[in-house]
C-alpha cells in the first residue's frame, strides 16, 4: 500500500500519518471528504521532471488540480502552466507563473481566451484549428505552435486518447502543413509543434512512436514549408499515476529520460535542427501527491457476497470510477496493521449506484472509522460537482508535520448564493 501513498506517508501504530500528521488530526481539524495532498511528492516529481529534461519547459497541466497555491509552488520550482481555459488562465496569472512559462491551449477558444492570452503575454499559444489562425492574429497573438494528430492510438480509455485519426484535438497532418503555411503567411511567429496522445499512460511505447512519427512530419514540412522546421517540440502530457497495485507506469525520471533520448534519436536520423523541448505534465505531479479522507457511515451487507461500506462523498468528489472505469485501492486510517477481514465495496452517498471501489480487502469497517484512498490528486477535486448538492471538499497541502489549507471546504451558503431568489422573501 505504500508504494501507492505519497512520499511522507506513514504507518505508526496501525494509524496513517501524511506529512508528519495523522490522517485522523487532519479529518478532526479540516472535516471530511478532505484531499490531502503531500508537498514533498509534488515537489519530488516536478523536480525529476527537471532533472531528466534541464532545457526544456516543463509547463504543469492545470486541468488536473487547477489550485493558485499549487500552481506558485510548481512555478518557484521553475515550472510554467499549459492553460485550456480562461479560468486556468486566471489561476495561473493569480500564482504568478511568468507569462512566458504559460501554454494555452483550447480546442474551442474563444475571442476572450485568445485576447486573455495576448494580454497576459503568454509564451505559447497552440493553434488547435485552422479558423482561429485569423482570429488568434486579430486578438493580438504572436507567437504558436500548431497541434498535430499522429494517429497513434494510445493504449488507454478512449475518452482520454487524444490524437488517433477522428480526434476532436489538433489537425491531421495535411491540415497541420496548411495550418502553419497559413499562420505564418498571417504574420504569426509559428515556433513549433504540438502532440498530446492521451492520458494515463502506463508504458512508453506510444509516445516513442508518436516522437518518431513528428520527426518524419518535421522533415516534410521542411520540405513543403520553404525549410520551416520547429523551433519547439512541446510533447503534451500523459504518464499514468499507479492508482491499484497492478498499475506500473514508468517512473517520471524514465519517462522523460527515454522522451529526451527518442527525440534526439529522430531529430538526428532526419538532420533536423534540435528544438526546445516542452513537456506538459498533469497526473503525474500531483496524483500520488493526493489522498483523499473519507468518514465511513453505514457498512451494510447486500448480497451473500457483497458488503457496501458508504462512505460520506462519492461521484461528487471523485467521478473517475464511473467515467473511465477508474480502480483504486483504499485503507482504514486508524486500523491500518489489522488483518482484513474480507473484500468489501466502497460507495457514495449519491442517489445512484456511485461504487467507488468495487472490491477491496479492509478490516472489518465500522461506522466512524476513517477511510485513505491514495493516488487521488489528480482530475478529481477540478472534476467534482455538487451533485445531490453536496459542498465541494477542502484541500490541504501538508508537509513536515504542519498542515496549510489551499481550498476551503465549500458551505450549503455558498451553493444558496448561487440561487436566484433563495432568501425567504424572494
Ligand atoms: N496537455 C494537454 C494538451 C492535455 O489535454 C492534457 C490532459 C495534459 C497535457 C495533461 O495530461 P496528464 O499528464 O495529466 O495525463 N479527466 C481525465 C484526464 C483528462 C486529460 C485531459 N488532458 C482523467 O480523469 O483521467
């Protein structure tokens, strides 16, 4: 179970501590659901994506934990952002990521986002369609990459796959030539290319093709560009974060290192210049970071062979379950060294069958006991809801024994405020 925890977890007398502090203070103090998320794994991860890759910008996907102090952290180790909305785009500016650090991307941005990007002086833009090459220029853009579908099809859900043939990202390779031809004759500084083959990646094979393929689509937009060539590679995210024990993605150091090798490999084979690497990483800075609290409440038996320990959030907090099939593992906060006593499914509190671990072995679970399920920082809390108007959770960023809120738990006022007419005399 450690090996799916972040870095400062522990087990002290059957109890689990995350940053130096008890699972069950942490509950006590800041309620539950509660995502706990352990600053040395984050910082761990952002770094080993520096080291592997020194030159290159390593810009923090923000659509997994969009959070203003997480983005500042990541940004004081030198990261930057890749943005897809406005709202990401705040967030970032809020956290005082550098301008120039900032990727924005959007397959559907509108005239406010390109002009939010230009007046931010974001770095990067990446061109998604060929429409918005006239109006990325009239809202005062200068400088893009164009993103390109491989084809690839990489081997994971296929909601989150993003550049086999059909996809709704990017442009095929023929659109891709005509889209940069047509930027440039627009005026726009066009510094590269862009890929992201999907999420949760569990091996490196794909991203190795997909470096190879780019290479071969570098050499002939070489030839039908006049000898344009990229300046820039920006390879997207996508490595897996091991939710389950059976999960093994390769370790961020390794990713990167064979992402590094393979491009200079391929670059060299097609006597291209040598572009600055981008790399934009979501899931793996912050999913092993993450652990969410939950309180259990009824533990009833359903069938002879099933037993629902229900738990006090759900697809609220966490709809991963039920939109990619998403397994995770779970443990007992306070009873962590007993034997478990048999496999037991975990649910939610929402009005329909929201099973968010269908079998797992625990101690026999009681009303009041604390559940742990790790690996749950990434696309959870920036996925939640307020479904059957539950309030979001809080987070907490915990590190050397202190503890510091970085999203505070929603209230019933603030979902109230939200409705029109909702004081007694309206
Ligand atoms: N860059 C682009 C252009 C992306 O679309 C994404 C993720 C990333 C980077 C970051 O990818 P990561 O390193 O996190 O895999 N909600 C889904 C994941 C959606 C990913 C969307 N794009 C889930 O919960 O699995």
């Amino acid at each position: 179970m450690l090996e799916l925890l972040p870095a400062s977890a522990a087990i002290e007398d059957g109890r689990l501590h995350l940053g130096g502090i008890a699972a069950a203070s942490l509950a006590a103090e800041y309620g539950t659901p509660l995502l706990v998320l352990c600053e040395q794994t984050a910082l761990a991860q952002a770094r080993a994506y520096r080291r592997a890759a020194p030159e290159a910008l390593i810009a923090y996907g923000t659509k997994a934990l969009p959070n203003v102090a997480l983005l500042r952290l990541l940004a004081r180790e030198g990261l930057g952002a890749d943005v897809s909305t406005l709202g990401e785009l705040r967030f970032a500016l809020q956290a005082g990521v550098p301008p120039e650090r900032l990727v924005v991307h959007g397959n559907n941005k509108s005239d406010e986002e390109l002009r939010g990007a230009a007046e931010a002086g974001a770095g990067l833009l990446v061109l998604d369609a060929l429409e918005e090459v006239d109006r990325a220029r009239a809202a005062g853009i200068g400088r893009v990459l164009v993103r390109v579908t491989s084809g690839i099809e990489a081997d994971t859900h296929e909601a989150i796959r993003t550049s086999q043939h059909g996809s709704k990202f990017g442009l095929p390779a023929d659109e891709a030539v005509e889209g940069i031809a047509r930027a440039r004759a627009a005026g726009l500084e066009v510094a590269g290319l862009h890929v992201h083959i999907g999420s949760q990646l569990l091996e490196t094979q794909a991203a190795a093709t997909t470096v190879e393929w780019l290479a071969a689509f570098a050499a002939r937009c070489r030839l039908e560009l006049d000898g344009w060539t990229p300046d820039v590679v920006d390879l997207g995210g996508g490595l897996g974060v091991r939710h389950v024990d059976d999960e093994r993605p390769p370790a961020a150091e390794r990713f990167v290192a064979e992402l590094v090798r393979d491009l200079e490999r391929a670059w060299s084979l097609h006597d291209l210049p040598r572009p600055r690497l981008v790399l934009e990483p979501g899931r793996s800075l912050v999913g092993r970071a993450g652990v969410t609290l939950y309180r259990v409440g009824v533990v009833k038996r359903a069938t002879e062979s099933v037993t629902y320990v229900t738990v006090d959030g759900g697809m609220s907090d966490n709809p991963r379950p039920q939109l990619y099939g998403a397994r995770y593992a779970a443990l007992l906060a306070d009873r962590a060294d007993e034997p478990p006593a048999g496999r037991y499914s975990v649910a939610g509190k929402h009005c329909e069958a929201d099973t968010l671990i269908a079998e797992v072995e625990l101690p026999a679970p009681r009303r009041g006991d604390l559940l742990a399920v790790p690996a749950t920082g990434a696309y959870t809390l920036s996925m939640s809801s307020n479904y059957n108007a539950l309030p979001r959770p809080a987070a907490v960023l915990v590190a050397d024994g202190a503890a510091r809120v970085i999203r505070r738990r929603e209230t019933l006022d603030d979902l109230l405020a939200l409705e029109v007419g909702a004081d007694a005399s309206g």
